[in-house]
C-alpha cells in the first residue's frame, strides 16, 4: 500500500480533506498529514475538521511518500508563502509521483511553477492564473494528466476525484 502525503494549514476546505484521506485509508492507504510544525492543530475553514498535524514541513521529504493531496479551501494559498511547501510540491512534480489537488488545492502547484503544458481543472475562480501558468484549463468533475496529475474543482467532484486518486495509487 502506498503513504500519502497531504499538505494542510488552517482553514482547509474540511470535506476535501476528509473525503479522499477516509478514502485512502479504507483501500489500505497510509495518510500523513504535514503542516508547519508538527502537531499544531489545523482547523477547516467549515470548523467541522480539527486535527494536530502528523508531521511539520520541516521533518518530511518527498522520498518518504508515494504521493501528495493538496487539499483546497484558503490553505493552498497559505502555504504558498512558505517556500518548504512549494518545493515539497514543486518535487512531487518533477519526480513524476502522483499529485491530487483539488478546489484550491492547485495554488500551491501554481506557485511551485510546475503546470505549465498540463492538462487541469480547478475551482473557478482560479482558472485564469492557472491559465497564465500555461494550464490546458478542462472545466470537468475531473481530469487526469499523463497519468500523475489528478485535479478536480469542487466538493461536488470529490467521488470523481477519489475515483481517479484510487487508481493512480493501485499503480
């Protein structure tokens, strides 16, 4: 079974965390939450999730994990600030393991400067700087690309989302 590693910080968007981890771990995944210090409590952004976090960004490298959810919500965009967390990101990316991201979850990724000429979706509202970072924006419930990248644009896609998520990990 595969360990997945999931960015998070403070108001998260609580159901695209909980949705895909509950997932993971019911088909025998390991999840690890990392956030900036180790068990600090993150709480969603709904209030309805709040956890310590398993590990602090500092502790973590990427050759640990087998792949990494990017949770939406207003956190991607917090943890865009913190240069770890992009090249967190940004290493995922360029060792071709898998990477979900979700809603919001694509900031991180967009910040990481590691979209361009990929195929992709995301909430709405960051469809245009998505699509300066050189996307190929796909307004659907879910999009795959080159069999790494798995992105979705609301809670409303989360089955879609957990779907394609579940079957990179069987890889």
């Amino acid at each position: 079974m595969k360990k997945v590693a999931v960015v998070i910080s403070d108001l998260f968007e609580d159901v695209e965390y909980t949705g895909p981890a509950e997932a993971y771990e019911d088909a025998g995944h390991e999840v690890v939450t990392i956030g900036h210090e180790k068990e600090a409590v993150v709480t969603g952004k709904k209030g309805e999730s709040k956890f310590p976090v398993d590990r602090g960004i500092g502790e973590v490298s990427v050759e640990e994990f087998d792949a990494l959810l990017i949770p939406g919500g207003f956190a991607p965009d917090i943890m865009r600030d913190d240069d770890r967390f992009v090249a967190f990101a940004k290493a995922f990316m360029d060792e071709k393991k898998p990477v979900f991201a979700i809603c919001h979850g694509p900031q991180l990724l967009i910040t990481a400067k590691a979209l361009e000429g990929r195929k992709a979706t995301g909430y709405k509202s960051i469809r245009v700087d998505m699509e300066y970072a050189g996307v190929n924006f796909i307004d659907d419930e879910v999009v795959v690309c080159q069999e790494q990248l798995v992105t979705s644009r609301t809670p409303d896609d989360i089955d879609a989302f957990n779907r394609e998520s579940l079957r990179l990990l069987s890889k």
